[in-house]
C-alpha cells in the first residue's frame, strides 16, 4: 500500500499511526500543500517512523511520480477540496483533514468530483475512533438508552498561540467548522437522525490577537424526530488544564443516558449508573486502508464525511447571517 | 413576622426551612390555590415543623383574616400570577413559585401591579441558594474567570408519574418555564449581560403519557457583548439515578473555566484545576424576610424575578413558534 501525503498541517499523526500498524504500508513522497512552503517537517515526521519517503515541492508532480494507492490532505483548510480533486481526479483514494471544504460550493464540487470517480474517501473526524467515543457510540447503536431524543456535545481547546493564517476566514474557514465538526459528526453519528434546521452564533471577542478566528460559538441543531443537539465549541481552555481539549457528549435517551468526558464512557440506565469498559483503540488510517482491501469498514464513510461538513458549513451560515438555516 | 401559605404545589419546602430557621417567624394560615380541593397537605407539612396555622379554604379568607406579613405562592402555575396579584393589591410581600406567570399577560399585569405597590417579591429559583452555584456564581463575580464568553447550562429530571393538571399546557405553563427557569436564570446572574435574543425547541415527544408535557427542550440565549448561552433540559433522567435532579452549568471565561456538577464547583484558571470549597447553606425565604426587615438582600431581586421569567416565556415562545425571538 502505497501512501502519498500533502501537507503539513493537521492530523498527519493518524496517517502515521495508521502507517506503524501494517507492515506492508509504505509512505512513498510528501509535499507540502499549495500555501506552503517545504514538506521537510512531514518527511522528517516520516523517518522517525522509519518511512523515507521522497520529498517533493509540488503535489502534483508527487501524484505523477509516485503513483500513490491512498493520499493523505491536510493542508490550510481553505485548500482541503481543490487539493482533494485533484487527488481524486487522478484516481488516488484520499484522507482528507476536516473540514474537507470551507464553502459549500467547494463542497459540493468535491462531491460531484468523487461521485464520478472510481477511488474510496475518508475524512479525519478521528475522535470516532478514541475508545471511550466508540464504545458510547456501539452501546447507543445496541439501544442501551433507547430512542435518542436529546444531546449536547462539546468541543473546548486551548487558544495557545495559532498560525498567521488562521487569523484569516479565508484560509481557517471558521471555528464551527474546524474545531466543531468532530461534536457536530457526533450527533447524527449517535443518533441515526437526519439534520432539519440549524441555528448558531460565534464571536471572534476575547480571541488574543487572533484575527477573524472565533473563540466561542454555539449551535443548536434541529433533526428528525424532534430530536434536538447542542454544540459548545471555544478556545477558552485554560493553558494549565490537564489536556489540550475537552471532549464531551451526553446523548440522552428514552431508556438511558450516556455521557463521555475526559476520556471515560458512563452510562446511566434501568441497571443504574456505571463506568463503561472502554473498546480497545482502533486506528482510523489503518482501517481505512483495509476498507480499502475489502476487509473493513471504516467508521468514517464519505457520506458521513460529506454530511458532516455541509452541517458545519451551514450552521456558519447561521452564525453569519443571524438566523436558522434548514437543510 | 406572620407568614400566610397559599398552595400545596411546588417548593413550600423552602418556607418552612426559612421559618424553622427563625424563631420569630410563624405561619398564621394556610389555603389552597384556586384549583386545589384543600390545605390539609400543607397543615400537617406546617405542623411537622411546630407550626398550628389556621386552615381555609379560600385564600382571600386566609389573608383578610391572617393578615399575614409574608404570602407564598405555590400553586398550579398557571395560577400564580392572578393569585399574586391578589396578595400584592392587599399590601402584603410575596414570595412566589416559579415561574412566577405563564403567559407574556399575566407577567405584564403582574409587574404593573408590583410596580404600583409598596411590597417586596422574590421566587422560588431555589437553586441560586444551593451552595455549589453561590460558590461558583462569586467566584465568578469576583472575576476569577476574566470576562464570560460562553455558558451551557442543564437541567434533567426524572419524570415519574406527574399528575393529570401537568399534563395540559394551558395549566402548567410547559416545561421550559417550570424545569429550565432555574438554568435559563443562571444565564444573566453569573454573566450579568442582557438577554438579546433567544431561539429555542421543546418536543413532548416519549413523554410516558403525560399529555402536553415536553419531555425535552434546547435553549439557544444570545446575550449583551455576544456572550451565548445554551440550556438543555429533560425528564430523561432514569429513574436509578443517584439524584432526582441533575443541575449543572459551565462557565467559560476569557481567564478560566468554571462548572457546576453533582453539588460541586469545580475551577480552572491560571492556577490549574481544583474543586472550589463551598459556602455555607443560606436560606432563600429566611433572607427574603432578613430583606423585608432591611437586614440583608436576597439573592433573587424582583428585577431578577420579572426577567428570568420573560426569558422563559419568550423561549417557550421560540420553541412554540419555530423562530428566533428578540428581547
């Protein structure tokens, strides 16, 4: 299995991981994404795994030379589809960093592109894949708390100090869509529901110099069956908290209530509150990979991947334009 | 100070406390609301405590024979705003239920009638008294967290088997009034902003054969200086659960985080995290009389009583109406 990777920002650290876990997976080149400057900082990345792969100065030549089986994108937000066309167009399967567009036109052009093509799209909302996530997620699938009627998720970072890029709507795309895509995932992951309406606010106040990027947002989503979600999402974690993000969702249902927060599952149902034993750890670059054998199925399917990016899409519309949006 | 008791529903917990608490206070008479049979409940509730008040069956008997100094209202919700109307035009303070009215009239006349009056009013939103959110709401005044930017609030109850006068909108005012006041009053008392916007949706969907009774409800507050405020609320709560209720907020500052959870008040700032030692129980009603007698202040305003109310009605109103209503 041959992997080409684009771009140095992001989660390249599940590629990585994906990588160390089959034996027959070989990271062939890198190249740094159209605003950047050097892939040097991937490829080193890559020998400390033991991978040596060619270092290129641009994708597309990368693409030619290479003839990578799967190519990882994860470069500045903004360019996340066109790169990602490019990739399909030429007939790579493709993993690419959320969110995998930052306007809906970009996103529905990426969509036109892979429904034509003949390769296989994932996307990085690896949170599916962190054990205590999982585990809550099969235990809900299983009807442990019944039909899901109420959730809230949240997804709350430390600022520290971000890239110049950032600071710019064009490039980061957003708040909602960076850091919320993974809660935003979440709820129609838990409960199988069709999004309807969405309404958001967020605020670039308070944000340190950061230009445009919000620090704060909320967003209340409205789906089939009257089954509501809400998701808080800032950069208001304190630089002494014990972990750089606090993740959490409470899905509660008819039958019961699970909740996961600082990595631990709990469920409270008929049989009483208690700690869920937590699935082991799988790798979602490596699943991806055998999806693409025929072996598994990844957690992440592209129409996952496309749902989830057009809710973030629009619930920034909604934050925009001060008022709900309908799906 | 002579205190008249009228109703049998709701938190008359909180005036016997405050009673057993002063050894001059003395409940002279007892009546029930308009649409209760009788006050025989709330006789021997007073009579636990050492208390002999003089039973009616009519409350405007109870106060023109009582005169009492202090009235609670405590009936069905629907009722408690024609019957402090009637408390307040005969001279006497009242310490009302909440929510305190269930339509946008019924508050509107009883904030006239107030207006006019030479009487003092609190409500029954108990929970600014429960230690864990007096910590954390000084703490916060107190500016430990810097400016708020973003708060989530909860409220989730076991629904049990409520009876029949719930189950019809029109009497009991619906869910977000009566379960998500006390949230929905956090909101401006630990941000001291105003109340700009609010979007909200309520569904009685899975409620257990409680008629009209929402089962679930998401608030989405927009605050003075884009300051959010989300608010979910349920009867999901399983019945093994530790707790009837499950009360919490978080609160994220631009110098810290602050969260409510499980009766405790948990702090992250620049000093790292760490549960916060908690005040010591007050009194909601003995304070309100300390405040009558010019002795000390309430928690709970009249000012603070007439908002938190709209703010429930204006998002019952949303949820109602399917849109984003303006304060």
């Amino acid at each position: 299995m041959k992997i080409g990777m684009i771009g140095g920002i992001g989660h390249n650290g599940y590629v990585f991981d994906g990588v160390r876990a089959r034996a027959d997976a070989r990271i062939v080149g890198v190249a740094p994404g159209p605003a950047e400057e050097s892939a040097a900082a991937i490829a080193r990345q890559a020998e400390r795994i033991d991978q040596s792969p060619k270092v290129f100065d641009n994708f597309r030549r990368m693409l030619d030379d290479e003839k990578p089986d799967i190519v990882s994108v994860a470069c500045h937000y903004a360019d996340h589809a066109a790169v990602a066309i490019e990739v399909i167009e030429r007939g790579h399967h493709v993993f690419i960093e959320k969110p995998m567009a930052t306007t809906l036109d970009d996103l529905q052009a990426l969509e036109r592109v892979f429904d034509n093509a003949n390769v296989q799209l994932s996307c990085m909302l690896g949170l599916r894949y962190a054990p205590a996530f999982t585990t809550a997620w099969r235990v809900v699938d299983h009807g442990a708390i019944g039909e899901v009627r109420l959730m809230t998720a949240q997804k709350s970072y430390k600022l520290g100090k971000r890239p110049a890029w950032t600071h710019d709507r064009d490039r980061y795309g957003g708040t909602i869509p960076w850091v919320g895509s993974h809660a935003i995932d979440w709820l129609h992951w838990f409960s199988g529901a069709r999004f309807e309406h969405v309404y958001a606010t967020h605020s670039a106040r308070s944000n340190r110099d950061h230009g445009e990027l919000e620090a704060s947002a909320l967003c209340h989503f409205t789906m089939s069956n009257d089954i509501f979600g809400g998701v808080n999402i800032d950069y208001l974690r304190p630089g002494k908290a014990m972990s750089h993000g606090d993740d959490r969702i409470r899905v509660a249902g008819t039958d019961g209530v699970i909740e996961v927060s600082e990595g631990r599952a709990y469920l409270i149902d008929d049989q009483g509150p208690r700690d869920l034993e937590l699935e082991p750890k799988r790798e979602i670059f490596a699943e991806f990979m055998d999806q693409i054998e025929g072996t598994a199925m990844s957690l992440i399917s592209a129409e996952d991947a496309f749902l989830t990016t057009k809710a973030c899409l629009l619930a920034r519309q909604s934050a925009d334009e001060g008022r709900e949006i309908s799906f």
